[in-house]
C-alpha cells in the first residue's frame, strides 16, 4: 500500500479538499478553503517525498514527470475517494498537490447554483461555458449536468478531460470518457475526432488554446451541445477571453461565431462561510436572449450587465448580486464579498448601505 494512502484517509476524514506536498515543509491540507498544518507531520525532505510520488505512478508516468516536471493524473484509493494529482517542480524542488474528487455526483439541485441553469441540460445544440477560477467547483457544476443529461436523455455524450474525473456510468445515455495523454494526445485532437463519433453532448474539460475554442464553437454551429471551460469570473470577461484568443485580424469572424454559438455562460466562485463551517457558492449566470448575438457581434461587451438585470426574471444574475445575497443572509463576511466583487464601486455603496462599511477600507 503506497505511503501516501494514510493522508489521503485523513484528508478525506477531515472533511479537506487539498493535499499539498512540498520539499521542505510538512503536509498540509485545505481545510474550507484555508491550508492548515497536519499535527505531528514532519519535513518532506527531498528524497522521501520523491520515494512518496513514486510510489503513485508507472515506471512510464514517472520518467515522463522526469523529462518534462509536470504531471498530471487521477488516482483513485478504494473505500475512500478519486483524487486529481499535479506533480510539479518549484524553487524548492519536487511537490505535489492532490484534490480529491467527491465518489458521487451532486445533484445539479443540491450545489446552490441559479435554478436556471437547469436549462442547459435540455438544450439541444450550442456552446455552453462554465467559469471560475482553480478550486470554484467547476468540475462538480459539470459532473452534475451531464449526469442529469445521462438520466434523461438517450443521447451520446463525449467528455474530454485532463485528467477524467468524475467516473460517469451509462444511463439513459451512452457515455464516452477519453483522457489526455492516457487516450488521446491533446483537447484539441480529441474534439477533432469527437465530431466523428455521432455525438450529442461534448464537454471539453480545459478550452486552453485557440484551436480548441475555436473547435469548440465550430462543434457547437454544427448541432453539438458543447460544454467547456475557462479561468474567468463574469460572463463579460469569458466572452473577452474568446475573443483576445483570435489574432486581431480573425477577431470579428470570431465575433459572429461566438454569437451564433454562445448558449449560456455559468460563473462561481465558492467563498469560505462566516463561520467557518464550509463554503458557500455565487454564481453569475447569463442566458442567451434574443439580443445576445448582435451584442457579441457588435462587441459592445459592456451591455451584459443590461442583458443579466433584465433578464432576472428568466433566472439570470450577476456575480455581486449572488454576493449580496450571502452577505444579507449572514452566510459570507462583508469584506470577503467586497474582494470577490466585480463592480467594486457599486458594490461598496451597496455595502454601506447595508451597513456593512468595512469592506471598503
């Protein structure tokens, strides 16, 4: 049994997210968003953890890690959980980190995100994006819509991941989970073929390059329903980031292309609660409207936040407003709000009115 397995029980038993390893520190463990020390843990000196990493991999996983200093991959410890590993080099030589992935999928219902989102489970076309920062629950938010698609829907679905997380088991639907490096060489690759294999439903798990974005939205035109990924907060900087992937010259086909295929943009971020008992969700969630398309096209990105405020009734809001709420129904603190928030000044003066004039200093 690898070393490691032992951290990984108590990981999981304290209710932690993350294992950090790293040259020269004792483990530690996220803890509701916070890394803690493990008591008694001692140093990792530099040949201990490597013989700890080793232990996880193949002859072939770790010379690769060797050649190249990053690794990624899933390890799974049976009875306790899925976990995403990174091993990595920094200034102080070889670390890892290990995220653990929850055994069972949570339903869409149950994760505090926009009743609304729903809708982009019976969708039948089009290019859905799922955004945040590492850490905000993107994966779960994306695990629990394709399993509702798996539940309700005779259709074929195609997920492209790096690495596979979620282990999703056919239901209504057949399912075909391809990993990078393990199955196929790159996003890209993969969702070339993908469209080669009658699918209904693409998640790409990392858009990370303009020929995948720029794949991804042709699947999408094509009668794909296409689910992807990106390090953004709102939907206005998502749609941004589309954009800037293009050169400057490519940046108006793009354009129209995104506003032909853009479905939805779902945005979280997970806040640690007031009280220190877990974490809590805001979302920002932006629909496809019937002026959505000329927005993009004409990229006047900034009348979003008029798409999402009008569109509040059909289920749609904005990252501060889900912010909001937390911090009046006492579950986030005024000041953590106040950093997450993107509109700053609005936010503030909603704050103070509030009461809660803190956050801005």
């Amino acid at each position: 049994m690898p070393a490691l397995d032992r951290l990984f029980r108590l990981l999981k038993e304290r209710g932690g997210s993350d294992l950090h390893l790293e040259t020269g520190l004792a483990p530690r463990i996220r803890l509701h968003g916070h890394l803690e020390s493990i008591d008694n843990a001692p140093v990792l000196e530099p040949a201990a953890l490597a013989e700890l990493l080793r232990e996880l991999v193949t002859p072939v996983q770790w010379a690769a890690f060797q050649k190249d200093h990053d690794l990624d991959f899933a390890y799974g410890l049976e009875g306790v959980a899925r976990f995403r590993a990174n091993y990595l080099y920094d200034q102080s030589g070889m670390a890892a980190v290990f995220r653990i992935i929850p055994s069972d999928i949570i339903p869409l219902a149950k994760l505090g995100l926009p009743p609304a989102i729903e809708r982009f489970v019976h969708l039948a076309q089009g290019l859905v994006l799922v955004t945040g920062p590492t850490g905000s629950g993107k994966s779960s938010t994306l695990a629990a819509i394709i399993d509702l698609i798996n539940s309700s829907y005779a259709k074929h679905i195609v997920t492209i991941e790096d690495p596979i997380e979620f282990v999703h088991r056919p239901k209504r639907s057949v399912i075909t989970q391809r990993e990078v490096g393990a199955h196929t060489e790159s996003f890209a690759n993969a969702l070339r073929s993908a469209v080669r294999l009658d699918p209904d439903v693409i998640l790409v798990g990392e858009m990370r390059d303009l020929e995948t974005i720029h794949l991804a939205m042709t699947s999408a035109e094509m009668g794909v329903l296409v689910f992807g990924t990106l390090h953004t907060n709102s939907a206005r900087k998502t749609i941004d980031r589309i954009i800037d992937a293009f050169p400057s010259d490519q940046q108006n086909q793009a354009r129209t292309m995104l506003s032909e295929s853009l479905a939805g943009v779902a945005s979280q971020l997970l806040l640690r609660r007031r009280d220190g008992q877990g974490r809590v969700v805001a979302s920002e969630l932006l629909l496809r409207t019937s002026g959505l398309a000329n927005i993009i096209r004409e990229g006047n990105i900034p009348m979003l936040a008029s798409v999402i405020e009008s569109g509040r009734g059909d289920g749609m809001q904005s990252l501060d407003e889900s912010l909001m709420e937390h911090v009046k129904s006492g579950a986030i603190a005024p000041e953590d709000a106040f950093l997450k928030a993107n509109d700053k000044t609005r936010f503030a003066t909603l704050l103070r009115a509030g009461g809660a004039v803190k956050a801005t200093s």
